[in-house]
C-alpha cells in the first residue's frame, strides 16, 4: 500500500469550464467519453520524476497547468506561414489546419472525390460517430494523466477516413498550431485506413517563434487494415516557450506496412510517445527519426514496438545531435509476446555530443516472451571524431564548416529513411539553419 | 555403431523430387555412384546442385516430395542429419557455418565420439597435426573457434580436415572449389585424391570443370532445372571448360524436354 | 523441524544437506533484540552494534524494490537471521567437525585448495568454519580471514573501509546485511604485493529458512593484485532461504582486483546480492560473475571508476532454467577521465526460465576521454523462455565513446544442422552451441572452473531438445 498518495493534478479552472461545455454539446459515447476522461483526469496525480519510470529522466514539476486557457485560434500571418510551408514540403497536399476551436480544411477537392473523408474530428463524431468511436478505441480513456486530459478537452482536430482499395493520390498535410500566452492546444489526428487503402500523412505541430509559454497535449491514432499502407512524416517546431507532451500510436493490421518519419526540432520540452501495435501476422514498420536539441531543450523520446503477432517486423532508428545545455532522452521497448513467433525487430539510437553540458540518454529495452526471433539493439553516444574533422580541414575546410558537415552526414543517414522527399528536403532546410545556429525554435511569422 | 573400417557404399538417388519454401527445386533425379567412385555433377547456377547435396544430408529445410535415397541399402530420407553422418556421410559445405565458442579440437573430438570413431587423445593429436600439416593448416586453427572468422579458403581447407579426421564413406563436396586460388585449390584436391578409393566414394559438385583436372571422375552428370539431364565420361567436363554449358542445355530460357534433343546431337558431334 | 527435505532435483548434485548441528540460532524473524543478539554473541565492539542497529532501521524504513524479480515469495518472518554451527574455526580440516568436513569434501575444496588455491575460507550457514592461507602470503602481510576476525583483529584498517563502498541505506537489501552481516572474507593486500594464485571462499548454506548474510571487504593497496574466487551451494528444500552478502573492493592506484562468482545455489535460494568495486587511479576491478543456481537472483556487479586511468570489466554469464530468474547485470560509473570499461553479458533461458540484462552507464560531466564498451546477447532455448534486456546509459560528457549492442536469439538451424551433419546427435549439438555461447566467460576461469562449468551446464541442458 502507498500510503499519502500524491495529490491529484490541480486542474486549470478554465479546462473545467471548457470541459463542461464540451461534455454539455456532446452525445451518446463521446459524451461518457468526456466525463469519464475528465472524472479520471481530476483524480489522476502529474507524473513525477521521482515515481514514474517513464518520466524518471524528464521533470515536469514546473508545469503549471493551472495557469493554463485553451487556445483560442490562431491569426492570418501565421496561418500564411503554414500555408507556405505545406507548398514548400507537398505544395499537392491537402491541408487540415488543427487550430482550435476552428479547423480549416483547404485543397482537398481530389482526395474527397476519391471517396477520402477530411473532416475535423468534431465534425466526424457527428456525422461518423462509429468510424470515430472505432478508431479512438486504440486508445484508453485515461492511459495517462495527459490522454486523460486529451480525451476531455479535445476540440477542432483532424480525421482522415480512407475507404477499403482507395489509394489516397496526394498527401494529407496535418498542420496543428496554437497561440496566446498560456495557451493550450489539443491536437488531434485521427486516422482510419480500411483493408489494402494507402495515405501519405504529415502531422505537422508548430508556433510562431518567441517564448510565449505554451502547452500541447497532442494525440495521434492510426487505424489501419490488412494491406493497408501508411507514409508517416512528423514534425515537431513548436516555439521554444512550448511544452509538448504527444502520443503518436499505430495499430497495424495482417500485413499492414507503416513507414514512419520523424523530426524533432522545437519545444522546450517535449516527452513523444511512438508506439506501433504489430496486431495482424505479417505486419511491418519501420520507423526513423532525427532530433537537434539546443539551448536548454529537453527533448524526450520514448518508443513501443508492440509485436502482438506472428511474422512481425519493425525496425527503429533515432539519431541525435544535441548541442549548448541540451538533453535528449531515448528509451524504447521492443515487447515480443508469446504468440509473435518469427518476429525481427531492432532499435538503434545514436547520439552524437556536441557541447560540453549536453547531455544523452538511452534506455533501449527488450522484454522477449517468444523464442523464434530476431531480436536487437544497438546505441551509442560520442563527439565528432577528431580525425573526420582533420581530414575535412585537411581539404581546407574550416572548423566549424567541418563539423556542420560531419552532423549533417549524421543526420542524414536518419533523414534518408523519410518517405516523403519533398518533406525530406524542407526537414533538411530546417536542420541546416539550426546547425547554422542562429535559428530559433518555432517558425519565423512574417507580418503580411 | 557404424564400424570406421567399413569400405564404401552404393549412393542411389531414384526419382528424387525437392521443394524449399513450397517451390519444386528437385524434379525427380536419378544418380547412382557406386562404391570407390569420384563422380562430378554439373549444372549452371540455380539447377539444383546445392538442394541435392543438403537433401542427400538431411537438412530439415529440404521437403522431400518424391523418389528415394539410399546408400548402402539404407534409406537415407528416413534418417536425420547426424544419423547420416555416422553411416558414414559427409558434406563439404560450400558456406561452412560459425560456431562461435566452440573450438575446432573440442569440436572433432565430439564428432569422432558421436561417430563411434573415438580415440585416444595422444593419437587424436598426432593425427589431428599430421592432417593439418598435409593440409597447410596452421596449428592455431586447432583452438580456433569452428569456422569463426575464417577467410574462405580456410573455411574449406578446415572443411577437408574434418573430412579427413572422419574418414566418412561417401563425401559430397559442395562448390568446395568456389572462391579458392590455384594453390589453395590443389591443396584442397590433394586432400580429397589422398582419402578417394575403396574406402571413400565421392561427389563433387561444381559449377567449373577446374577442380576436375585434379580429382578425375570416373563419371560426370550435368543437372539442369531439376534434372539429371545427361551423364557421361570425364570428356564431358573438357566439353563444358571448352564450350560452356549452352551446347548442351540450350539457351537458358529453353525448356528441358527441348535442351535434351539438342544436346543429344552436340554431345554426339563432340565425342566424334 | 517443521519443513521436510524434499526428494533431490535430478540435475542439483548438491542438494543433499547434513542434520542440524548448530549450537546456537536466533529466532525466527528480525527484530532490534535479535540483531543485538548476534552482535552480542559475537562479543563485538560497541560501534559496530550501534551501525548494526542503525542498519535496522534503514531496513525497516525503505520499501521492497517494485523493480525487478518478483520477491513476493519471501517470508522475512519465517527465517533465522544467524544460526552458528558447531565447532570454532579452525586452519585445519582435522578440526572441522566431521559431518561439516564431509560436506566441503563432497564439495571437493579441501582438494583444490591442495591443488591450485592460496588461500581458503569456508563458510557454513553464519560462520566460517575454515580458513587458511599460505604462509609465504601471511609473511608479505596478506591478510585473508572472514570479516568477524577482520573487525577484530585489525580493527583500525577493518573500521577505514568498511560500509564506505555501500552505505547500510545504499538499499533495502544491503541494509539487512548491514544489520545481521556475519562470517564472509576480509581481504588486504599490501601494497606491492601481487597474489598469483586465487583466494577462494566458499559458501554453504545448510540449515533450512536460512538467511545468509556474509559481507565481504577486499582492499588491494598500490600496485598490487589479487584474484578472489567464491563459490556457493545449497541443499534442496521446499522452503526457501535467503542469500543477502553486501560484498566492497577498493583497488587503489595501480592495484588489479579480479572476483569471480560462481552462483549454484539450489533453486529455493532468493540471492539478492550487493557488489559494489572502487578502482582509483589506473586501477583495475573485473567482476567475473556466472550466475547458474538459485530461485530469484537480483545482482549488478558496479564499478565507480574514481581515478584517472581506471579500468573496468564486467563478464556475465547467466542461466535460468525452469522456474528461475536471473536478474543479474552491470553498472559502470565514470567518475574520472580516461577512464574505460567493457561488459560483455551472455543469458541463457531454458523452459520456463527468465534471464535479464539490467545495466546502467554513467558518465560525468567532467569525465572525458571515456570509453565504454557493452554487448549483451540472450538465447532462448524453448517456446517458454523469456529475456529481457534493460540496459540505462546516461552520458553527460562530450567527449566519450559508448557503444552498446544486444541480441536475443534461438540456437541457429544452421549452426544445429552444421554439427548434425557430422554425426553429433541434436541434444548434444546443442550443448555444444550453448557451451560456446558461454565461452567468453568459461575462458576467464581457471581450469578446473571451467571444466565444471561446462558439466553444470550439459547437466543442466541434459532433455533439452526432443
């Protein structure tokens, strides 16, 4: 027995006022959906570095949810900024502009003629409130303090339906931003892929650069069916002001392929779940990664390779660079159970340090119940190996032009793995300026 | 016990028929080698040389899906991998497995324990040496892990050395020539010629007709999609150093019933 | 006695366990007043009844770890926390009580001490029973005794170091030790002195609901080495015993520490063990650690690599077979620059058996030019096997190179069809595969470990395939 147990999160007054509205306009489950969330939200205690294992390395003590309003949309000149990004990575893409209360949804004639559903998660539960239900039951109610929070609160959002054989012909670009200080966001993607659909998907967070405090609590969930395929890219460039705790998780049907790509490059904090459910025989994922941590970012990783099924495969790779005060924390799992047979499943994070201060951790774990597998992980962490510098210099190449170079031949054998070119290349973009140094978190908002 | 001193057997494979994974590699072979003989199979890659030598082996990855194998009588296919061996068969694999750990000496004293064959260890190191000497194996190999971290003519000439330790009654040499320079290559083929004869029948499979110059079989057979499609003298492999396989297999997209025909007359034509 | 030996396990040679002849035990469960007890009946100097007591209340005060084996099946109150056999300790097995001297002949330790030891320490239930070293040793001032004669008799280097590699609040399991240690090995090498052959204890528990709480304290001085060995049995029976040693080594400058383990406890032992290693400047510790035997084993051999130059090695080796759990692992702590380690992890799991890696990596801030090296690799032997690998590496340095790699396998098709293709039966091909598995940790014992090892270990694997 735990005796004094650690007293509930003190709940902003103005999310219980945002909650009652939400719960007062919903219906039927969605409406139990919210106040059970919220009931068990109210109850629940902040995770705490000292009691939880999967927070032990990432403090959160100093987030003050009290202090916190929902966000309350977001203004034109940043909407532009969005607009030009979604040119510059898939300028074919439809856009689903999460910015609650409001979701815009704009260039989407082709893929709604093919049968593609793109709505806001609002307006789906209204009218496919099964097609919701079934998608968001990959998810609990309250997993966790911050899902529970999520499931209360949610508004706007993004839902993708994708019917059985359609492959949906340009991508769907997922842009979830907020604003206002104190602001609170709660993006929200969900996705459902029938049998043998295919989609190509960006989930993009960001805010305008400066230090406005805010907090994101986002969820995305991927529903796809056997044969069905999903290119995944994310990106991550909040503000710097921006606490950003996300659940990124896909469940895989019988041979269902998910390529996952992800960019991590803003917040001040950040604690992203990726987790894959390995449900159907067959099932594959390979998930990557790039993370460029500076200043005093804290950027958190925690990775789940569920395999639930026989035959299934997955592989993740993470790759870091943290430069200044900066701290990356990995740590992942690969869950093999007793049924996955023939499972292949491997990890591998590397860090690269670049400054004295930065800091890298890594917990790679293996919990294998099954004995015919293939299971590994590799991680490592290290500086700039002082004869790649040399031989670069040798050349004639300057110092710090040769360790640019050096983190961007790190990176990069990360950022090949993204499925999405035109997404590779703006993700390559954005590396190169933090690498430069001068950029800061979040994107720069020209005034129209 | 399989009694060490006993000469070699009779390998008759009858209507032999193959499949790995569900795909029919084996399309019903016949190939007889008869007791102290050296016979060569032939064949282009993909023909099925290498699925004969693991079936004939007993490597459960092999279905057997038609036909018979024996040697000496007994039927093979009805045994597993180890109980073959210790009738007296042995293959020289053509990719050697690691055993990490596992040290060569440990190893052969397990093997020639298993077989029957064992002796004492003053006599088991003097001939574990001699061996190794004849076969220009450098003394480390004895504590050497199997096969780990051995270049690729080192993996085969440790192939031979176990050939030899064991004195099987029948060898089946997988692409033992493969990846081997002329004087590896001779080594190897020494090995093999010193233990051939009454005690030892062999089976050489192989892609290039090179290391029959130095084995000289008294019979070569070509395998093609599955099939013993011709046997003949030892002019068959000069034919295929000369000529290649195509005279006699036909253009590679032909059918084997039509490669037949063909070849029936070219090798008519060769051997005028 | 209210527990009955049951029927020997079939592949447990040493299961078998002598009548009770110990003159005196505590009573069941721990108290205040029975730790008194101990310290009392060991007629011990004041400050150590008063570290003892504080222990206590550490023990008392900290809860069960959540982590790790399930440790809910030990009854704290139904076990005696010190029970000392009949007969004083003596330098000469003529002395040992008959039925004492019969076990560790069974055991074969009068023999290899004969043969290749320097020194040998045997200790049954609390106390040690055996001792001796080699006099030339004695002469160049070795000190190899168990601890309760450490702390009596050179109080002033006993007092300097002990407790201050792990601290009675360390964990809740080092506190208990802390509270009712006895018996175990108190080792000092002076500086200079190198000790070719190894120092040997063995431990042996006979009683039934016994705790074992041996405490071990080696310090080797600058510039010099030793290699200290321990091994470990138990009978069978259908009670469990607990095994809790807190063991410290403190290599100084230049100094070379090697302590090798091997762990054959009977499978109703829980060993919950803290070991914890200092090495300072251009020191040298290597934890040597196979963990065969026991129930539940919970064990991370650590290194704090304090001084520049220091060097640390972990090689484990870990079998479980049906019902066991080995949580064993390593910990090295970069405290200084220049400063390298390497850990090398090799899990077995067989039937129903559980083996997990845990594993911790730290660097400082201020430790540069640090490299570390880990590799952990599991087998599973059948469908029911399980493996985990939880390794932790937190690297707050710039300038350092941390590799880690894991893998979690069966025995290969092809490496089983390899060797059957020889002849060799597949029972014995995979035997074959295990002991090479096991081969980077057979490699670093002395021979006659070695070889039975490897015959722990074709027992253990005897009916494993087919």
């Amino acid at each position: 027995m735990i005796t004094g147990s650690p007293p509930a999160t003190p709940a902003a007054p103005a999310f219980a006022l945002a909650v009652e509205e939400r719960i007062a306009t919903a219906h039927g489950w969605l409406r139990d959906r919210r106040q059970a969330a919220w009931d068990a939200f109210s109850t629940m205690p902040m995770p705490s570095s000292q009691r939880d294992e999967d927070w032990r390395r990432t403090d959160i003590a100093k987030l003050q949810l009290s202090g916190f309003q929902p966000s309350d949309g977001i203004d034109e000149p940043l909407v532009n900024a969005i607009r030009q990004r979604r040119d510059q990575g898939a300028a074919d893409a439809a856009l689903l502009l999460d910015a609650a209360p409001v979701t815009r949804i704009e260039q989407s004639d082709e893929l709604t003629a093919a049968g593609v559903v793109l709505s806001s998660l609002d307006e789906a539960a209204r009218l496919h409130p099964e097609l919701v239900e079934r998608a968001l039951s990959a998810v609990g109610v309250a997993e966790s303090p911050f899902v529970a929070l999520w499931n209360a609160m949610w508004s706007g959002g993004a839902f993708i339906y994708v019917p059985r054989s359609v492959h949906a012909a340009v991508p769907v670009w997922v842009a979830h931003s907020a604003a206002g200080h104190r602001g609170a966001a709660f993006p929200a993607t969900v996705v459902l892929l029938e049998d043998n659909s295919s989609l190509t998907l960006v989930d993009d967070y960001l805010s305008a650069a400066g230090l406005n405090e805010m907090f994101s609590d986002a969820l995305t969930i991927v529903v796809a069916g056997r044969d069905a395929r999903l290119d995944h890219c994310v990106l991550q460039q909040w503000g710097e002001g921006v606490w950003h705790v996300a659940l990124h998780r896909t469940v895989l049907a019988q041979n269902a392929r998910l390529r996952m790509f992800g960019a991590t490059l803003g917040s001040r904090l950040q604690k992203a779940y990726w987790e894959v459910m390995l449900d159907g025989p067959g099932a594959e994922a390979n998930i990557s990664g790039v993370v460029f941590g500076d200043g005093a970012q804290h950027l958190d990783h925690q990775s789940l390779q569920a395999h639930r099924a026989p035959q299934t495969t997955s592989r993740l790779k993470l790759k870091v660079a943290v430069r200044d005060h900066a701290r990356s924390v990995y740590s992942g799992l690969i869950d093999v159970e007793r049924i996955a047979q023939q499972t292949d499943a491997y990890v591998q994070n590397r860090n690269l340090l670049l400054s004295h201060g930065a800091t890298a951790d890594s917990v790679p774990r293996l919990e294998i119940r099954a004995n015919d597998v293939r299971c590994g992980h590799g991680a490592t962490a290290g500086h700039i190996d002082d004869d790649h510098r040399f031989y670069l210099m040798a050349r004639g190449v300057t110092a710090e032009d040769a360790d640019r170079l050096i983190v961007h031949g790190f990176l990069d054998d990360a950022l090949a793995d993204c499925p999405h070119p035109g997404v590779a290349a703006l993700i390559g973009e954005l590396l190169e300026k933090e690498l430069e140094g001068n950029a800061q978190a979040g994107i720069a908002v020209v005034d129209a | 016990m399989t009694d060490h001193q006993a000469l070699a057997a009779d390998l008759v494979v009858d209507g032999l028929s193959v499949a790995v994974d569900g795909k029919e590699i084996l399309r019903g072979v016949d190939l007889t080698v008869p007791a102290g003989e050296v016979h060569a199979l032939m064949g282009p890659n993909g023909s099925g040389k290498s699925t004969l030598a693991y079936t004939l082996s007993g490597h459960p990855k092999y279905a057997v899906t038609g036909g018979t194998a024996t040697f000496g009588g007994d039927d093979l296919l009805a045994l597993p991998a180890d109980a073959r061996a210790r009738l007296g068969l042995f293959l020289c694999f053509q990719y050697p497995t690691a055993i990490p750990g596992v040290t060569t000496v440990n190893f052969m004293r397990a093997a020639l324990r298993a077989q029957g064959k064992e002796m004492p260890a003053r006599e088991f190191i003097r001939r574990l040496n001699e061996e190794m000497a004849a076969l220009r194996i450098d003394e480390s190999f004895r504590a050497r892990y199997i096969n780990d971290g051995f270049s690729g003519g080192e993996k085969k000439r440790a192939e031979i050395l176990q050939m030899a330790m064991l004195r099987p009654r029948l060898s089946i040499l997988d692409e033992t020539d493969s990846g081997l320079d002329v004087d590896a290559l001779r080594t190897v083929a020494n090995g093999v010629t010193r233990l051939a004869g009454p005690d030892m029948s062999v089976l050489v499979i192989t892609h290039y007709p090179r290391i029959l110059e130095y084995l000289k079989p008294d019979r070569v057979h070509i395998l093609n999609q599955g099939r013993v499609i011709l046997s003949g003298g030892p002019e068959l492999a000069t034919q295929i150093e000369r000529e290649g396989y195509e005279p006699i297999i036909g253009p590679v997209a032909a059918e084997a019933g039509a490669s037949r025909t063909s070849l029936t007359g070219v090798v008519a034509e060769a051997q005028a | 006695m209210t527990v009955q030996a049951h029927e020997l396990s079939k592949d447990y040679e040493y299961g078998f366990h002598d009548v009770d002849i110990s003159v005196f035990r505590t009573e069941k469960g721990l108290s205040p007043e029975v730790v008194a007890a101990i310290s009392d009946h060991k007629s011990e100097p004041a400050w150590m009844l008063k570290f003892r007591l504080k222990a206590y209340e550490h023990y008392v005060k900290r809860p069960m770890p959540t982590w790790g084996a399930d440790l809910s099946g030990i009854d704290f109150d139904d076990i005696y926390y010190y029970v000392k056999p009949a007969g004083e300790q003596s330098r000469s097995w003529d002395d040992v009580p008959e039925s004492i001297k019969n076990t560790f002949d069974r055991l074969g330790i009068p023999e290899a001490e004969r043969k290749f030891l320097a020194g040998v320490s045997a200790q049954y239930d609390s106390e040690v029973v055996y001792h001796n070293i080699r006099e030339d040793l004695e002469k160049l001032g070795v000190i190899f005794c168990d601890c309760d004669t450490g702390l009596r008799d050179h109080p002033e280097i006993f007092r300097k170091y002990f407790g201050t590699v792990i601290p009675p609040n360390d964990n809740k399991f080092a506190a208990l030790n802390s509270a009712v240690w006895s018996g175990g090995s108190f080792v000092y090498v002076p500086a200079g002195v190198k000790v070719e052959v190894p120092l040997q204890a063995y431990f042996r528990i006979n009683s039934d609901n016994m705790g074992q709480f041996e405490r071990t304290l080696i310090i080797a001085e600058e510039g010099s080495s030793v290699h200290y060995i321990e091994g470990c049995t138990a009978p069978n029976y259908s009670s469990d015993s607990l095994h809790s040693a807190v063991v410290e080594l403190i290599a100084h400058k230049g100094a070379k520490i090697r302590y090798t383990t091997i762990q054959n406890w009977s499978d109703n032992v829980y060993n919950l063990v803290t070991k914890r290693a200092i090495a300072h400047e251009n020191a040298t510790v290597e934890w040597v650690d196979g963990n065969l035997g026991s129930k539940v084993t919970m064990k991370y051999p650590a290194i704090y690599l304090m001084g520049e130059g220091a060097h640390g090695e972990v090689l484990s080796a870990a079998f479980a077979g049906p019902g066991q759990h080995q949580d064993a692992g390593a910990k090295c702590i970069h405290v200084a620059a220049h400063t390298t380690s390497n850990i090398v992890s090799r899990s077995i799991s067989k039937g129903t058996g559980r083996t997990s890696y845990r594993g911790h990596i730290k660097v400082y801030p201020k430790a540069h030019d640090v490299r570390i090296n880990v590799r952990c690799d599991a087998l599973l032997l059948d469908e029911e096997s399980q493996s985990d690998t939880y390794p932790y590496m937190d690297v707050n340095s710039p300038d350092v190179t941390v590799g880690h790699e894991a893998s979690v396998s069966k025995v290969g098709e092809d490496q089983i069809f390899y060797l059957t293709s020889r002849g060799i039966d597949e029972q014995e091909a995979t035997a074959l595969i295990v002991n090479g598995f096991f081969e980077p940790f057979v490699k670093e014992l002395p021979m006659e470990y070695a070889v039975e090892l490897n015959r722990l270990l074709a027992l253990s694997m005897e009916g494993s395939v087919g």
